[in-house]
C-alpha cells in the first residue's frame, strides 16, 4: 500500500483592508489587556496623588476654600472615585490646623 499523501489546505483568502485594521485592534487589545487590569488595580489614592491635587491648610479666606475645593472635583470628575475615596482623598490634603 503506497504512503498516504498529506493535503495541504489552501492558504486562506487576503484580508481586506477593514479585516486588516480590525485584526490590528484585536491584537493591539489583547497586548494591552494586562496593563488595563493593572490601572484598574490601582489605589484611588495613588491615582488622586499623581494628579498633583494642592493641600489646604489653616485659612480663613473662603475664596481659597473654594479654589481648593472646585480643584478637587476637577480631579475626582475625571477619576470618578467611589464617596468613601474622595472623603479619605480630600481629608489627606488637610494640613496644620485644617487636620484638626
């Protein structure tokens, strides 16, 4: 009996440009799902950090209290953090006797 010959299937068809691009995104998806994952780890704390959010210490002038304030909720409205993060965010920026 002669050796079975092996077929080969035919090469797939070209992809079209939309295939192209959207074979592009899906690759580029799956490299960066990790780095997604890791973001989405991170402290609310840490991301309020690197936002350079400004302390607020002991003043009496509300004009700076509300600088201060509307500050704040320019850097929240991007994070979109939970309650709870933005009161233990905006309480570690009080300094001298605002702390107390």
């Amino acid at each position: 009996m002669p050796p079975r010959r092996q077929v080969t299937p035919p090469p797939p068809p070209p992809l079209s440009s939309s295939e192209q691009v959207l074979a592009g995104l899906a690759q580029i998806l799956r490299q960066n799902a990790g780095t997604s994952q890791a973001a989405r780890t991170e402290m609310p704390y840490e991301k309020f950090r690197k936002m350079g959010p400004p302390e607020f210490t002991d003043t009496t002038d509300p004009f700076v209290a509300e600088g201060w304030v509307r500050t704040l909720e320019t850097i929240f409205r991007y994070m979109r953090p939970e309650d709870a993060a933005r009161v233990s965010c905006a309480i570690f920026q009080l300094k001298d006797d605002a702390a107390l």
